[in-house]
C-alpha cells in the first residue's frame, strides 16, 4: 500500500514484492519521470520511498474481518459513490496510523555500494519519523479545524527532516491562505507575526517572497514590496500582480 495526499494505491502481485533501490533511483533518475514527480511535490527519491505505507503482512491484519469484495455482492460498487460526498479522510488516517511502515522492511540495495547505501538507509528513516508527525498534522487539516493551528505539527515534521516535502507542501498551503485572510481583513500585525513564524521552514520558497511583498504592500512599503515582488519572479513565479508592483 502506497499513500500520497489523500489517496491510496495498492500494488498486489502472485510473487513476493520487493523495493529495488538501484532500480527506484534510475527510474527517479529519468528525465521523462523525475521532473514531473518533483512538479506534483515528490521531490526527492527520499520522498518517493516514502509514499510507501504497509506491507502484506501490515494489510492483512489491517482488512482482518472486513466484508469481502465479489462478483455477487460488489458493495465497494454501492458505497463508494456515498464516500465521495463523505469527508472521511481524517477518520481513516487515525484507522490507519498504527499500521504505517518503513519503505526499509521492503528495500533490496542489489548493487548499491555501502556508503549510498548507509547514506540512503539513514535518509529513509529520518523521513519516515518525520512523515509519522505529518500524517499527525494531515488528520487535523482534513478534520476541518477552522482557525486551529495545524500548522505547528507540520512544522514539528520539518524540524525532524527538513527535507519533508510532504509537510512543506501542507505548511505552504496553510500559510498561503492565511496570509490571504490576514491581508483581506487587514490585521496585518497578525500577517507580520504569521510570516515571521513560518519564515525559518518557507523563507527559501518563491510562495514566501510572494507572501512577504503582498504583506508590504498592504503596509504601503512600496520600495521593500518591489523587492520581495523581483525575489518571487527571479525564483520563477508568475503572479501578474507581481510584475504589476515589482516597479
């Protein structure tokens, strides 16, 4: 079982399954495929391992006395549909927490020298200790606690790994509209407070330099707003506004 965002894959097989680490970095590895896993948010081999989330063993005491799934009585059929219009997310999150594993009970190094493999065995679970608070923060946002501070668990994820891309991604979605809701209410003091709580995890994100010249605009900081407004379009962002202010 594989979990990104808020969705599940299985992988099943007659034979047993196996994670090739050589085979895994060559696939990352390819122009074709790793520059769009890094445009959805995967941005590293690291990160894509780490999408891994039970084995069979885990899925099979997960699914233990649950209905069967046949040709005479396709319920899945009848209750998906339902489920669509039903937030459930964050209940199966908490359902299916115990059972999260390391992609390292799963990994084959088969040609891998020692040091990368040293290298990539220390990554992998420092990720999965820090995807573990992350899943903690994702059951808080998709529960919908309005006005709560689900930022600050993936915050925690990120003083574990820096490097936790799925973490970043959900903190940089939280901040953008907040600061959007600061700015449109104009407490700016608490847009000012809020961005210099998420700067030490965001500060080197286009997101960020967007963030802190609409702040500086709506203080009417015109000259410091332009610069933050060149530090987003020299990182690549394209938000007309930006071209509009950046003088």
């Amino acid at each position: 079982m594989w979990f990104i965002n808020a969705d599940l894959f299985l992988v099943g097989s007659n034979q047993t399954l196996r994670i090739d680490y050589a085979n895994a970095a060559k696939t990352y590895g390819n122009p074709e495929i790793g520059p769009r896993l890094q445009a959805a948010g995967i941005g590293d081999l690291t990160e894509l391992l780490s999408c891994f989330f039970m084995g069979k063993e885990s899925m099979t005491a997960f699914s233990e006395g649950g209905s069967l799934m046949v040709d005479d009585r396709p319920w899945a059929e009848f209750v998906a549909p339902k489920l669509m219009f039903d937030s459930t997310v964050d209940r199966s999150l908490e359902t299916l927490k115990p059972f999260y594993a390391s992609p390292l009970e799963m990994l084959i190094f088969a040609g891998i020298d020692k040091t990368e493999e040293e290298a990539a065995r220390a990554a992998l679970a420092l990720r999965h200790e820090a995807h573990k608070v992350t899943l903690d923060g994702e059951v808080l946002l998709y529960r919908g606690m309005i006005g709560g501070s689900q930022e600050e668990t993936f915050m925690a994820a990120l003083d574990i790994d820096p490097r936790d891309y799925t973490a970043r991604f959900y903190l940089k979605d939280i901040a953008v509209q907040r600061m959007g809701l600061f700015i449109r209410w104009n407490e700016l003091d608490n847009a000012r407070a809020f961005l210099a709580k998420v700067q030490p995890y965001l500060g080197d994100d286009l997101a960020y330099a967007l963030m802190e010249g609409d702040v500086l605009f709506a203080e009417e900081k015109h000259e410091e707003a332009a610069r933050a407004y060149r530090r987003y379009l020299d990182l690549g962002g394209t938000e007309a506004r930006a071209s509009e202010r950046a003088g």
